[in-house]
C-alpha cells in the first residue's frame, strides 16, 4: 500500500513533516486539583490529577518524595471494534508505566514528600498516537493542578514508511508494520525523558526520525504554553487583576 503519493502528500492529505490538529481544554473534570483533554487529530485523551494528598497506603510513603501512581484506560467505544478489554491487561499495565515513569522525569517529587499524585487517563478515542496524547495530556492536568515541574513534558510520534519520515502517524500509519518512534522530551531543558522504537532502523535514518519527533515535541510544548497562558488570563480577568 502506498502511504505517501507521488505528490508528498499522506492518506489524510498531510505533508510528511505535518502535524494533525491539536487541540486542548483544562477543567473538564471539576471534581480533580487538576484536568485536560487533549486532542491530536482523531485521538482524544482526557487526564485528572488528584494531589498531592494524604498516601493511602501507609506502606507506600515514601519520606524523601512524593508517590506518584498512573492509571491508564481505554473507553470500551475508543476503538472500532467493541470487544471489552479486560481492566489491568498487559498493555494498558505497560502503557501506566510508561506515563508515570516520563511524568516522574518532569514533577520535582522532593517538594512533596509523605504525600502521593493520582494520575488517570481514559482514552476516548483511538486514532494513532495514544501515548503521546496521554502525555501531553497528563502535562496539561499536573500544570492545572499546580504541581511543581522541571518543565513540561511533551511528547510525539514519528516514523518510516515507503523510505518517508513521517511525523505524528494516525492509526493506519501506525499499523502499517513500519518502524515508529515515540518521543517525550523535556523542551526548555532538552533532555529525553521517553523513547520507544518499534522495529529496527539505520543509524542515520534513525537520526531524521529522531529530529522530526523532537520538533513535533518543541510544536506541542508551544501549543500548551500557549494555552496555559490563555488559561491564566481569563483566572486573572474572572479575579478582576
């Protein structure tokens, strides 16, 4: 199958070095400290943050750090198919890992010991590159919730395929078998806190793909600033500042 025409352009008519839309909201749950969705294209995460508050389990308080725990989710209507997915299977375990260990890279835990950060995130709906969006959606939460960081951490996916870098594959893309990168870095500082690689790639090769990530990571760490900024000035405006 052909997923880049003759023209340079992809299945959904984006260029190769093309991002898909990104969209984003803060407060959608009014019960969290802290809540997003995030949208890339057709993929839509929503994430709370509760914290940091009381450690539940005794056993677990730490007295250097805070504790932070993640929970990832897909809603059974997330995907074409309706199969129900079993609470806890292994990818959905694998996937909680991956966003609480990148989250972990970002949040100063030191300024929080004896106490612990719920991180939820639900998928609402799967088109391609549902980690990144957990991510950048797990950012924007804790931003909202006001829990310290290092920076933002941001993330995108990018891959190879008929010899073409491609930046921020969708589903079809990403199920085509061809080699794909999923990035999370932290901008200001430029330090990678996430990489995952499907498949091998050449070094050189491996390099573009690399960049092309690294540049979506830098357009969505804009994308949230952005809206964090906006999200301030309508707190000061409400506060009459």
């Amino acid at each position: 199958m052909e997923y880049v025409s003759p023209e340079g352009l992809r299945l959904d008519g984006r260029r190769p070095m093309e991002m898909r839309q990104i969209r984003a909201e803060i407060g959608a749950v009014s019960k969290a400290d802290g809540s997003a969705v995030f949208e890339m294209g057709n993929t839509k995460v929503i994430a709370a943050v509760y914290g940091p508050r009381q450690v539940q389990n005794k056993s677990q308080q730490m007295s250097d750090q805070a504790l932070v725990r993640c929970e990832y989710s897909m809603a059974n209507f997330s995907t074409g198919d309706r199969m129900r997915k079993p609470k806890g299977d292994r990818r959905s375990t694998e996937i909680s890992l991956v966003i609480r260990q990148t989250m972990e890279a970002c949040i100063l835990t030191h300024l929080m010991p004896h106490s612990q950060i719920d991180i939820f995130v639900q998928v609402l709906q799967a088109d391609g590159g549902t980690r990144s969006a957990c991510i950048n959606a797990a950012t924007l939460a804790l931003a909202d919730a006001g829990i310290p960081m290092r920076d933002l951490v941001t993330s995108c996916s990018a891959g190879y395929l008929n010899s073409t870098p491609l930046l921020d594959l969708n589903y079809v893309e990403d199920s085509a078998g061809g080699a794909d990168v999923t990035l999370g870095i932290l901008p200001k500082l430029d330090k990678v806190t996430l990489l995952q690689m499907d498949s091998k790639l050449p070094i050189d090769i491996l390099e573009n793909v690399m960049q092309l990530a690294i540049e979506g990571c830098k357009a969505v760490a804009n994308y949230i600033r952005e809206i964090l900024l906006e999200n301030t000035k309508q707190l000061e405006y409400r506060r009459g500042v």
